[in-house]
C-alpha cells in the first residue's frame, strides 16, 4: 500500500518534469547506470504511519485504517534559478492536489519547506560548478474505503 500512495504522488508531476524516486539514477538499455540529468526532481520519504482511528486516536477495533506519509521532493538544478523552476513547476503539481489510490481515500496534499535552497558542494557538474537543491515534505494523509 505504501508504494501505491508513492506511486500516485508521482503520477501527478506531468512527463515534463523529469522525476526519480528514492535515487536520482537512470540506466541505458545495457544496464549502465546513467549520471542524472538536470533539472529534476527526487521523490522519497519516510514509510509511514498506521493507525486505527485518525488523529482523534486509536478505534476500539484495533485495525489499521489511515496511512500518514511524509513525502520528500528534493528539487536539483544546474543553478538556483533552474532549482526554483522546476520547484515552482512541480509545487503547482503536487500542492493541494489529491492523489488517486484504489481503495483509499487521500486527503489533498500539504507542502512545506524542509530544507532551504543551497549548493551542493559534494557534486561537482561536467564542465565544473554545483548543483543547487532544495527539499519540500509534502503530508499526505489517506484513510482506507
């Protein structure tokens, strides 16, 4: 259940955001593992929280019934203005939208700032220079039907 919510966040970046999950890395048709390419934006996060009842509590049965989920969505580019592009692009998909899971009920999403714009000193581009990140938690919080 905890990849199909992930899954459904992903379907609503449209295919011109360019968009991993967990590991920004593609492979070619041999296998090779390929250098990310900018700008993109990175899905993870944490595996959630189950409970029986909501915030309210536990229910007197006892049975998992809502999923709380901590989406992360590092946004990367070539520079800032490329990182704040594709993170305005991609809050516009992902903020407040409702994603779709069979069987669930998903709340809207809610986005807040996890970690401020900064260069990443660890990477260093072909031709020189850093790439710039910054990362958003979005919450979701979807209740079984």
């Amino acid at each position: 259940m905890i990849k199909e919510h992930y899954d459904a966040v992903r379907a609503l970046l449209p295919g011109t955001i360019r968009t991993y999950m967990w590991k920004a890395e593609e492979r070619d048709a041999a296998g090779k593992i390929l250098l990310p390419r900018y700008p993109y934006v990175m899905l993870g996060g944490d595996l959630g929280n189950e409970t029986s009842g909501g915030p309210d509590g536990e229910s007197l049965t006892d049975v998992p019934n809502v999923l709380t989920l901590r989406i992360r969505a590092t946004y990367v580019g070539i520079n800032a203005d490329s990182m704040l592009i594709i993170a305005r692009n991609a809050r516009k998909s992902l903020n407040r939208k409702t994603p779709v899971v069979e069987g669930w009920r998903t709340n809207p999403l809610r986005q807040s700032v996890l970690l401020d714009g900064q260069v990443d000193r660890d990477v260093v581009l072909t031709g020189g220079g850093n790439p710039t990140f910054a990362v958003d938690e979005f919450l979701l919080v979807s209740h079984k039907l």
